[in-house]
C-alpha cells in the first residue's frame, strides 16, 4: 500500500492509504477529502486541484500542457499544484505529503 498524507484546510492531517497504481484522486475521496473530481480524470476541470509538498513535487512525473491549462482554471494555484487524476500512486510516492487549497469546493458534500 502507498500512504498518503493530506492537509485539510483547517491544518488536520489525514492520511489515506491505496494500491500502488491507484490515482491520488481517489485516495483523497476515499477518506472524504473535498476533491470531487467532476470529470472523473479526463482533464475536463480543476475540482480535483491539491497543492504538492515541494518536497515530494519533483518526483512526480512532469504535468502534461492539458494538466497545465486546466490549473490555468483553478483558485489558489501554487508552483507545486497538481491534478489529483493525474498522479498515480507507486511505491516511490509513499509518504506522499498534499496540502487542499483553501478555495476547495466539493459540491458533493465531502
């Protein structure tokens, strides 16, 4: 399993674990992180945005030009924020440290 540890906005720390292989989006969403990922990871919007612990952010693999444009939509963007659809989870992620903006929205009420 790889853990991963999530901020929430109001500085909690909560740490989800998935199979290596899994997206971020849904290690977040499985232990109710505001993530609600409305395209279901076809880059067609931003409610998936988490900002990367600079630590961690150059060991994932480099944003594609679609990823860097929809972040061009997203509220909050750092140098280090990602989609969380488009970071999948290895073995070399665990321990993985992401911080939810403070302007996350989950419409689904998580």
């Amino acid at each position: 399993m790889v853990t991963v540890c999530f901020t929430t906005t109001d500085g909690r720390k909560v740490l989800a674990e998935a199979a290596p292989g899994a997206r971020l989006l849904e290690a977040g969403q499985a232990v109710d992180m505001p993530l609600e990922g409305t395209c279901e990871g076809q880059m067609a919007c931003s409610t998936c945005h988490v900002i990367v612990a600079p630590a961690w952010f150059d060991r994932l693999p480099a944003a594609i030009d679609d990823e860097e444009d929809m972040l061009d939509l997203a509220a909050g963007v750092t140098r280090t924020s990602r989609l969380a659809c488009q970071i999948v989870l290895t073995d070399d992620l665990d321990g993985l440290e992401v911080r939810i903006p403070d302007e996350a929205r989950d419409m689904q009420g998580r």
